[in-house]
C-alpha cells in the first residue's frame, strides 16, 4: 500500500511513518509534504497513492487548500490537535481523523476502517465531503462572544455568557436573563444574537426564545409532535419547540 503524509512537524510525520512500517511492512511512504505549496506541485505531478494522513493546519495555511486545487482522489486520514467541537465536524462528514499525538492503537483502528471502505470509494462523492467539511472548520474555528455589556441602573456591567441562562424577545425589545433571574436588555435583535453565541451551547428554541442548555430543566412531549420545555429561571409563558424543529433540538441535547 502507497501513502502520503502532508506534515509540517518532522518528529509528528517521522513518528508516524515508523508506526506505519511497524504496523504493515508492505506500506510504502511515497513522500512526506511540509507545506500546502509542496502538496500541490506532489499532486501537479499527477502521482497517485492508496491513502493520505494530511494534518490540517500546515506552516502556509490549511490542507483543504490542496484538495480545493486537486479534489481527493483517495481516502484522507486527517491528523489534527482541533478542538472537540471541530472534530464533530469529521464525524459528521463521515471523514477519519487521528488525535495527535497519533497512538498505535488507533492508528491500527484507522487502517481497519481503510481497508473496509476502499472497495466502495467513489472520488467524486468523497471530493464533495471534504469540501463540504471545510465549511464546518471554519464554523469552529470561529470566535464567539464571550460576555455582554449591560445597563443595570446608572451602571454597565459585564454579563459573561456562562451567567446566561437565555434571552428572549419582549415588545420587539430583546432581554437577557441571568441564572440568577435578573434580567437585562440587550442591544442586539435575536436573530443577530443566534450568530453571536456558541451553538454548542445556545439553540433557538423558536421566534423567542435562545435559551443556554444548563438553563434546560424538563422537556415534554406536545401534542402534534411539538416539545414543551421548562427553563431555569421559570418562563410566566409556555416555551414550545416546533414539531419541524424538534429533531435538531433533540440531537443537539444529545451532542
């Protein structure tokens, strides 16, 4: 079997070359790549191999740049120090990946779930993936906010977005309401303030209500396949979740 390692820490690639040879004496290194420019003049050669072990933030930018120029034409194993946000993205696009450091044993599990999967390899439909898995990155990697200012009488105060337990839309105003009940108006519509907080964290649970998981107390089953959900502080109003909606919000309690 031929690989390629796109690496750019000679230690990380050299350590896993000798996994490589130690796991399976018929696997060949083709060439070990540094950088994305190197990667492509690879490809532009028109070489191929059986498998790829690619990290994903190489010293002159991402490794999708590479598969953007010349589409995957066999599998990635992706080697990635990514946050555990990012890597829900790999197994939600069905696409490997290694935790560095990389230890043999997944390494072998890694190589396992090659072998099964090589017979039914289609490149366009895999192209199409870590195009797609590109766009989930980049949703990761991007920053939040982390606090809001507020005015609390003649003062203004920083809420961090840990002290959230949600906001909610009153008289077309937008309030925040601490865990601790207090609340606050916020200068932002809740349709910007769904783009500003971490959905790990924050889901729209309708027209008005974002509300932070540990703010989630009790959910019940609704008539006509709506949710109804009970926050911490209490709501004076009923919170429903929407029959269409009520899939992505149980998957996303179940993260």
């Amino acid at each position: 079997m031929k690989v390629l390692i796109i690496e750019d820490e000679y230690p990380a690639a050299e350590r896993l070359e000798k996994l490589l040879r130690k796991l399976d004496s018929n696997i060949e290194t083709m060439a070990i790549l540094d950088s994305v420019e190197s990667a492509i003049r690879w490809y532009g050669t028109r070489q191929t191999v059986d498998l790829t072990f690619s990290d994903i933030q190489l010293s002159d930018g991402l490794s999708f740049q590479i598969f953007e120029s010349f589409p995957a034409h066999s599998p990635i194993i992706f080697t990635t120090s990514y946050d555990e946000y990012a890597i829900k993205a790999f197994r939600v696009k069905s696409i490997d990946y290694l935790l560095k450091p990389i230890k043999s044993q997944e390494l072998t599990e890694a190589l396992k779930k090659y072998h099964d999967f090589k017979e039914d390899f289609s490149p366009p439909a895999y192209a199409k993936k870590v195009e797609s898995l590109l766009d989930s990155l980049e949703m990761s990697r991007k920053t939040f906010k982390n606090r809001f200012l507020v005015k609390n009488g003649e003062q203004l105060i920083p809420i961090g977005q840990e002290q959230v337990a949600y906001f909610y839309t009153a008289n077309e105003l937008a309030c925040l309401v601490g865990n601790d009940g207090r609340q606050f108006l916020v200068d932002y519509t809740l349709e910007e303030l769904e783009s500003l907080v971490d959905p790990a964290s924050f889901f729209r649970l309708n027209r008005q209500f974002i509300a932070r998981v540990t703010a989630i107390q009790k959910i019940h089953t609704y008539f006509n396949g709506k949710l109804k959900v009970e926050l911490r502080p209490e709501t004076p109003q009923e919170v429903m979740v929407s029959r269409e909606k009520a899939p992505a919000f149980k998957a996303w309690l179940d993260k």
